[in-house]
C-alpha cells in the first residue's frame, strides 16, 4: 500500500494543501505509533470544499438516473477492486481487527453503493389524481450540496451509508471525517477519486469544534447528516433550525439483547448461534452505536447459557488489528481507553461484579504502546451506572429477568433506542417482544447485521432520521409537485 | 453540602485559556455514541440550554448543564471537571488545544 508522509483535503477532485498550512500526526491504534500527517483545517477549507460542490452541483443534479447510477456502480467496483487495501487501511487506523473490515466493514461498503445505484434507477414519482382534470404530479430533485459528519467507528462503511443516498438523489457533498480516522476515506478518495466527477465528494479534514461547526452551521448546505453524540446532535439540530434546513442525527444507544429460556431447549446450531449472539458485544472492540451491550438472561438459564459464553469470550484472541487471526484489536484513542478503564471502575465500585476481563491487557513488544483493553462482562443490574450510560467499548452488562413482561420493562428503561436483540424459539413471542421494545432495529434471532435494504435509526435519545434503505433517498431530495388543470374553465371567483 | 460539580486546577487553566480565546463558555454533559459522556464546552449562546437540562453550578464562572433525564440516570453523582491530554473528537472547544476534558464522579 502506498502511504505518504502527509495527506491534504479533496477538494473538487483535486487534493488541496488546508489554507492553514497545518497538519497533524495521525496514530495507529495498534502501537499508539503516529504513521501520517493529515491536514489541520480551517474553517476556510470548508467554504473552498463549499465552493467546489455549489460549481458542480447543477451538472450532477441534471445527470440521468442512470448516468448517476453509472457512477455509483463503478465507484462500487473501485472499492471491490481495491478491498484488501482498504480493509487493511480502515484496520490499520481504527485498530479493528482486518478480518472484520475484510468480510464486513469493506464488502458492506461496496454493496451500499449498488444498492443506491439501483434504488436511484428504479425510483419514480407519484401522481395523484385529483379529479378527471386536475393532476398532482410529483417529483423529486437534489437539496444541492449537503454536509456529512462521519464517526470513528466506521470510517468507511458511515462514509458509505452517507456519500451514496447523497449522491444517487443527485447531491453533492462536503464531508468531514472524525479526528481520530482520517486517513481511510482519502485512500477512498485516492480510489474513486477519478470516477466521481470534480466537485461532487468533497473531504475536509480537521477539529470539530472548527470545521465542524462551520460545515454544520454554514447556510450553503441543505441538509446536515451527523453520527456521534447527545449534545453535538442537539447542536446538530440546533443549527439546523437556525438555517431552515433539514437533519438527520444518529446519537447511539444501550441496546438490550434478550435471552429467553427457551434459547437451552437444546444443544444445537441456534443455541450455538445464540452464544455468539451474545459475544457479539466485542465485535469492533465494542465501538459500535448498536452494540449489544446489556445481556438480559432468563434466570433459569442464566447459570448454564452464562458459562457457554464465558467460554466463548475466553477464547477470544486479541492482538494487533491486521493479525488475521485477530478477533479484538485496539480502541480507537487513549480517550476511550480512558474512558472504558473509567466505567469498569465505576461499575466495581455500584457493585457489579466483573465475570471476566476487567483490565487492560498485556499483549508485549510494540503492543503494549497499544489502545487495548479485554472483553469484559460486569453482572448487575439495570439501574446501574454501567447499564445506563454507552461506554463505548467490550464492556457488556449482564442481568437477570423473572418473565417476558420482565424482560421487556428492564429492555426499554433506557433513554436510548437504537437496536435490540430478542432470542428465542418461539416466533409469536419474538414477533410481540420485537413490537413491543422502543427502538428503531430489532434484530430477532441475529445481531449485527446491517445489509442494505434494511432501515436503521434510533428511537427516543438515540436519534432522529434513518439511513440504509431507499427511504434515505426523500430524505436527501426536495419533493417537487406540479399541480395541473386540464379544464379549460375558469374557478368563477372574479 | 459538596457542590455538584467542580473542577481540577488543569481543567481551570485550560478553561480560562478557552474563555481568552473564545469569549464566555458553557458547558452540556454528553451522553451517548462515540465521544459522548464527556462534557462538551461550547461558546455560550452556541447551545441555550433547554427545558430539560439541570444547571448543576459553575466551573470557575462557567455554567454547567446536564439533561435532567440524564442526571437522573446516572444517580445524581458529584462531577469533578479534569482534563486530559490528546485531542478528543467532538465540538468541544478544548480539541483545538489538543487536551480533552473528562468527567470524574468520585
């Protein structure tokens, strides 16, 4: 892979040094090595990037459906083309483990753009009739040019889930990524950056409490995509309502993951599935806005289905993220190191009891400069601290409950609502739990799973908006209605 | 009775570094995804405080807020301001002196 010393911001295809001069050393999780500069931004880069996408805009906006769609598909096949360059850059700068980001984050990515590439294509107004001679015809158009905001915990795949609704509705767009990833989406640029005409994506890196605000609160976007958390979200919104323009916010969660005693019924592939269901709390290293990390176990299976998964957590192996081998890499930076190590602490001392993990681990050599901390379980209960609050990390919170009415009070006394896990065999039980839990994704038999076509966003704290599905293009395109009469009389009122 | 938040002598250096440089402060107590949990300080004016947020004192002459719900939650704990080094990723002002602030509930 090619990796300069400093990287500068895309701007109108080109790659263009920040007005600052600035840069700054970005980190690898993995050994808490800086590996690369990237650009210090000022919020003058924002209006240059701003610039850039209101030039391109009428060209890209007017394209067909097709032509769009073109575009898209091939960007999809650059980043198929170039997976394994990307799975290891996305790994190498988050520090999740490469055989995730080479069997989801990356492959995730390259279907989210066929999707929308389809979706655009097969999109079609609607008419309404009227009466026999007047017609509402009913059209969509691009908002123009739109800010994203992009989180640390997929770099890519966000980067995704924003640029291709974005784009399929026939937008440009200005997107800043998290401070701590920063890199992965200009190795993107460097791929697709010739398929995209000039001005359509633009990236602008920097600190958000700079370019940021002035990409979020700037009156030349149309609409404000943001994922991160509660007050950022609030001031998402805030500077929205002050511009008149749409937002969409994804602010995170505590998503419960229920097992019901039917889950030991047997010793087969569902309760195999079951237990890793409940391990998937450590997928990317628990960073992750839907991690499952309240375990709610029936009380008559909690003893035996427990101690499977603290099996199954034991042989999990931790190590540097491109180890294929690897299956927990390293937290993303010191701070949410810091903050997990935080949490546990405060978990010990409500009195939670740690089952499992609980420190940070030694892993030797360069490692040890590394962001790592082990998959841990606290057993409590729900009103403590460590069940209430997203710690951000492996860190899973496990409770018992007497009944389904139980289950359910303990799944929604939360202020979030973004995902949810039910485990059971018994379909009619699934289906009124899946109704009945306050939060915007329910996953029934399955966790973490995030194929396109499949809606996702937040109830209640955890957000406002929804993204993955062809929803997302009216959510990123102006309604248009021509009302028409084809009666040749007058109303009679003058 | 302990005031309900307070802060370290870092945490007031860089404050008052922040008000040379920005004017008045406020700070919001996050919650949720990424770098939430942390306290956010903001320009004041940036973010009103709402209907449902607390004013649990001042730190050094800024005001500190926390959505009520939240406070609740969290089972109305002391909150002790500290700062950290290494720039967090957020609006938070501090990132761009590349320390984070960090609550503390002793």
């Amino acid at each position: 892979m090619e990796l300069k010393e400093r990287y500068d911001n895309f701007i109108g295809g080109e790659w263009i040094a920040p007005t600052t001069r600035e840069y700054r050393e970005n980190l690898t999780p993995a050994t808490g090595q800086p590996f690369c500069e990237v650009a210090h931004s000022a919020p003058a880069d924002i209006e240059l990037a701003l610039d850039a996408a209101h030039a391109a805009k009428d060209a890209w906006g007017s394209r067909s459906p097709a032509e769009r769609a073109a575009v898209l598909d091939a960007v999809a096949d650059a980043i198929e083309e170039n997976l394994e360059m990307l799975a290891v850059a996305e790994s190498y700068e988050n520090g999740k483990p490469v055989r995730e980001t080479i069997n989801a984050d990356i492959p995730l990515a390259v279907d989210h753009f066929r999707y929308f590439a389809d979706a655009a294509r097969a999109e079609e107004g609607r008419i309404s009739e009227i009466d026999d001679q007047t017609y509402a015809y009913h059209f969509h158009e691009p908002l123009g040019v739109v800010g994203q905001i992009i989180p640390f915990n997929f770099p890519l795949l966000m980067a995704a889930w924003k640029i291709a609704p974005a784009l399929a509705a026939g937008n440009c767009t200005v997107l800043k990524p998290a401070s701590p990833t920063p890199w992965s989406i200009l190795k993107l640029a460097e791929v697709v950056g010739d398929i995209v005409p000039a001005g359509v994506l633009n990236i602008v890196n920097g600190p958000g409490a700079e370019i940021g605000r002035a990409l979020a609160s700037n009156k030349r976007i149309a609409k404000i995509a943001f994922t991160g958390e509660t007050v950022t979200g609030r001031l998402i919104m805030s500077y929205a309502a002050q511009n008149l323009i749409p937002s969409t916010t994804e602010l995170g969660g505590k998503s419960p993951n229920i097992f019901f005693e039917d889950v030991m019924a047997a010793d087969d592939a569902f309760l195999d599935k079951a237990i890793e269901g409940l391990v998937l709390y450590a997928f990317n290293k628990g960073e992750v806005c839907t991690c499952p990390s309240r375990a709610l176990i029936h009380e008559s299976i909690y003893d035996g289905f427990m101690a499977r998964c603290l099996e199954r957590i034991r042989a999990i192996k931790q190590g540097h993220p491109l180890d294929i081998a690897t299956m927990i890499g390293a937290q993303v930076s010191t701070a949410q190191l810091e903050k997990i190590e935080g949490y546990v602490k405060i978990g010990r001392e409500e009195g939670a009891e740690v089952l499992i993990g609980g420190e940070r681990p030694s892993l030797g050599a360069e490692l040890d400069g590394g962001y790592y901390y082990e998959p841990t379980v606290l057993k409590g209960h729900n009103k403590m601290r460590v069940f209430q609050e997203e710690i951000f990390g492996p860190v899973l919170a496990v409770t018992t409950f007497r009944d389904e009415a139980e289950a359910l009070e303990i799944a929604n006394d939360t202020l979030y609502g973004l995902g949810a896990g039910v485990w059971t065999r018994d379909g009619s039980r699934a289906f009124r739990m899946g109704r009945a839990i306050k939060a915007g994704r329910v996953w029934t038999n399955c966790y973490h799973q995030y194929p396109a076509h499949a809606a996702f966003g937040g109830y209640k704290s955890s957000g406002v908006g929804r993204e993955n599905h062809r929803m997302m293009l009216e959510h990123y395109s102006q309604t248009k209605c021509l009302l028409v009469s084809y009666d040749p009389n007058p109303l009679g009122f003058f | 009775m302990a005031q309900a938040v307070t802060a370290t002598p870092a945490a007031l250096e860089v404050i008052s570094r922040l008000e040379a440089a920005h004017g008045p402060l406020v700070f919001h107590q996050s919650g949720g995804c990424c770098d939430g949990t942390s306290p956010m300080c903001l320009r004041e004016g940036e973010l009103p405080p709402g209907p449902g947020d607390v004013h649990l004192g001042d730190v050094g002459d800024v005001p500190f807020y926390i959505d009520a719900d939240q406070y609740e939650r969290w089972g109305r704990p002391e909150f002790v301001i500290d700062v950290a080094p290494g720039a967090a990723d957020s609006f938070s002002l501090e990132g761009t002196v590349q320390v984070h602030f960090v609550t503390h509930t002793p």
